[in-house]
C-alpha cells in the first residue's frame, strides 16, 4: 500500500541548485556520490527531500555490528 504519484500535492519546486548540506551547512560539491540526497517519508504519506555529503550521512548513521544502516553505495 502507498501512494501511486509521489509529491502529488506538493506545491513546492524542487530546487535546481544543491544548496547546503543538512548536517554541517556546508556548500556540496558534485564529486563522487555528492551530492546524496535524503528522502523521508512519513507513515502518513508526506515526505522530504534534502541534500548532503555523502561523508556527513555515513558519520551520523548509526553503525551496527552486522552493517544493517551502512549506506550500501558510498
Ligand atoms: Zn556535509
């Protein structure tokens, strides 16, 4: 169960340019797997998307033992 067409009611444009990173406020350029982009959705439906270095997500997922939250491409 979901919602067939993403963002349907969102008003909002995505942005063209990458902005700042969310974690440290940093311009992101684009090299490697920069910039990533972090979608959430709710369990209601609604989501977000932000931008960030791919380094900044990996230091602030948390790491387990068996590697459940490691990113799997970068
Ligand atoms: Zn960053």
């Amino acid at each position: 169960m979901g919602t067939p067409i993403k963002g349907m009611g969102n008003p909002e444009v995505p942005k063209v340019d990458f902005g700042p990173c969310c974690f440290c406020n940093r311009e992101i350029e684009h090299t490697g797997a920069d910039p990533c982009t972090v979608t959430v959705e709710t369990g209601d439906g609604r989501w977000q998307v932000w931008r960030c270095h791919a380094s900044c997500f990996r230091e602030r997922v948390f790491s387990r033992e068996d590697g459940m939250f490691d990113p799997a491409h970068f």
